[in-house]
C-alpha cells in the first residue's frame, strides 16, 4: 500500500488545508508568528507520516507517527490560542478541532496496529 492510500494521511493532507485557510484570516504581523507556526504543524502531520512509511522500517515508522502526533499536539496548542487573541471564530476552531481529534485517534490506531505486528 502507498501511503496516499491511507486514510489517516488524506485526513492530514485535509486539515493542512483547512488550517492555511484559516490562517490566512490572520492579522498581517502574524503572517511569520502563529499563522506560520500552525502551518508548520500541519505540514508536519502528513510529512511525518509519509516519511516514516518510505523508510521501511517498523521502527523507524513509529518514530515519525511519534513526531506526527506531537505536531498534531502543537497544533492543537495553537488552534486554542489564535481565538484568544480574536483571530478566528470558535466555531471554525471547534471543526478543526474534531478533525485533529479524529487524525489522533487514527495515528493511535496505526501505531498500535504496527506496534502489534512487530
């Protein structure tokens, strides 16, 4: 299987989407603070994924579904900042939230399933 096929990665590639377009409603100053920050959490979700998957190895796949999901924490950190500061709505928020939440069961799942197989 390649890793475009799994859903867990369509997910994350999903969300990367979701937060560039929420954080393109940010104030300008914040184009290198938190928008960048959230950006580069997201990009890392389905990055990480990925690479662990080329490297062919158990481990080091679960190492980077590891690094995954701590991006997925960062950027859950962040979703709970930018509308303290006013700069989206909680209700956007709260859809890219039950995305996150839902990218973090299924990366549990994958990392227990290979955890399992080794």
């Amino acid at each position: 299987m390649h890793y475009t096929e799994l859903v867990v990665w369509q997910k994350a590639m999903d969300l990367v989407t979701g937060i560039y377009r929420a954080t393109s409603a940010f104030p300008a100053e914040e184009r290198f603070g938190l928008a960048s920050q959230a950006r580069r959490a997201a990009v890392s979700i389905p990055s990480n994924i990925a690479e662990g998957h080329g490297r062919k190895a158990t481990g080091a796949y679960l190492n980077h579904l590891s690094i995954a999901y701590g991006s997925l924490m960062e950027l859950e950190t962040q979703l709970q900042i930018a509308p303290r500061l006013g700069f989206v709505d909680a209700d956007e928020i709260a859809a890219l939230q039950t995305r996150t939440n839902e990218i973090g069961k299924m990366l549990n799942g994958l990392k227990k399933s290979l955890s399992a197989s080794e």
